[in-house]
C-alpha cells in the first residue's frame, strides 16, 4: 500500500463530513487535504483509543519527533510521507503540525475546563489550526480567510462537544465548562449516569446558541474573493449546522447515543452546497 493509498483509506473508513467535502476539490488539493486529515485522524486516535494515559503521551511523543524529522526530510509513517510534498505549495509548518499534537495531549492531562475561555484555548489547537491549514490548502487569496478558517473549525468543535457529550463521559472528560454546569444546576454525575432533566436541556440549548454564533460570526468574516475556493469548508458548514439542528429537534439527546447523518445525507448537503456556492 502506498502512502496515498493509506491516507486515502483513513479517510474514507472514518465516515467523516470532511471526507465528503474533500471529493469536491482538483486532485493535488484533494491529496494534501486527505494526507493532512489522515495525519489529525492518526492523533487524535492516539487520545481516544489508547487506554493508558502514560502510553499514549509517550505515542504523541513518537508523533512529535516524527513531523519534527519529517520536516527535516526523513518521513517515516506513511500519513507524513503523503503529506511532506504538499507543505510547501500550501504553507503547511511544522508549528501547525505541534500545535495539534499540543491540543490532543491536553486530552491526557485535562478531563474538564473551568470556563469558556479556558476550553477556547484547547479549540483553538484542535480545531481553529486545523481549520487555517485546510483554507490554505482549498485556496486564499485574502489574510481574512484565515481568521475565517479559525473560527469556523472553532464552531465545528463546538458542535463534536454537543454531540459526543455521552460519548466523552465515558471516556471520563466533561469539556462542558464547570462555570456553566453550575450557572445550569446540572451536576457533572448526572451527566456520567445519562440523567436527563430540563436543566440539562436548557444548558444544551445555550451549547448550541453560542455553536450558532460561532457560524454565523465566521461566515461574516469570509471575503467575498475566497468564497468560490472555500466551497469545502462551506459544504462541512452546512453538514455540522444540519447535524446541529438535527440534535436540538431531538431535544439534545446526546447522553446515551451519538447522533449522526447518513454518509448519503452527507454527500447530498455537499452537492447542494457545490450547486449554490453558499
């Protein structure tokens, strides 16, 4: 297997929105966008799968050295093999690399935030630095796309919190801020034990208002010159503020299941984005 071969199958397996918005652009971007995916996806499982805190920083460790010697032209996994001929065609830095290896390791020493702030710090590593190196890769031509990019991943982020609230749980981590469970009454065992209550729905419904502020403030900061180029990180738009409002028809029953759109659905938002440009 190839190393575009294997980026190629990550990023299909995962079932993710981004794969769907990613069958939309010219091959070169569509191969340096699918190799940087596969290398996030390849973190971010060292987090979610691996059981022992002390193996999986000492794996994120390997991964540091690894986009380290990889930028120093000695690749040896096949997700940095993929990606390395594309950094510099789309600014893609070691630093950017880090800075996602530096937001998945707060996962290993940090299972809750005090407030708001506190968690817009880790968004930023996850999501917002994802989000300016994928604008760089569908295309730019204006600095403000980057502030748009930022905040857009931020709102994708977001939104994976609304959604996996369950899921995080079990896997020990409430990324709901402590300052909000309180100003909701809504206690961090309740959240473990899968107890609903009106308290717990309104303090979702906040989680959500401010998702869909987040949107709409990075669609206003999108320049009218990048939109065209930008089409994917529209099309993932529109598929995670569909799932959004999917979660809050349902009335935010995200404690014992982890709602989804069908990759079908998925595929047909992303057309309809393709076909309106917006």
């Amino acid at each position: 297997m190839t190393p575009q071969q294997y980026v190629q199958d990550k990023a299909a397996k995962s079932g993710s929105s981004f794969y769907y918005a990613f069958l939309f652009l010219p091959p070169p971007r569509r191969a340096a966008i699918t190799a940087f995916y596969a290398f996030c996806r390849e973190v971010d499982d060292v987090v979610d799968e691996v059981q022992d805190p002390s193996v999986a920083g000492a794996k994120l460790g390997w991964w540091r050295t690894e986009v380290h010697n990889a930028f120093a032209g000695r690749p040896q996994h096949p997700a940095m093999q993929a990606l390395m001929p594309h950094v510099a065609d789309y600014g893609i830095a070691e630093a950017h690399l880090q800075a996602v290896i530096d937001g998945c390791e707060m996962d290993l020493t940090q299972t809750r935030y005090l407030d708001h702030p506190g968690l817009a710090r880790y968004c930023h590593l996850v999501a917002g630095v994802v989000g300016e190196v994928a604008a760089s890769i569908f295309g730019r031509t204006q600095e403000q796309t980057i502030a748009y990019a930022h905040r857009m991943g931020q709102a994708f982020q977001l939104t994976n919190i609304i959604r996996d609230v369950g899921d995080d749980a079990r896997r020990g981590r409430i990324y709901l801020p402590v300052s909000e469970l309180q100003q909701f009454d809504v206690k961090a065992h309740e959240i473990l034990n899968r107890v609903y209550s009106e308290r717990f729905t309104a303090l979702m419904r906040f989680q959500a208002e401010r998702a869909h502020r987040t949107y709409d403030e990075a669609l206003a900061l999108l320049p009218e010159a990048d939109r065209r180029a930008q089409k994917p990180g529209l099309m993932m738009a529109n598929i995670y503020r569909t799932l959004l409002r999917e979660i809050e028809a349902g009335g935010f029953q995200v404690l014992h299941q982890r709602i989804s759109l069908t990759p079908i659905r998925k595929l047909w938002i992303a057309m309809q984005t393709n076909w309106r440009g917006r």
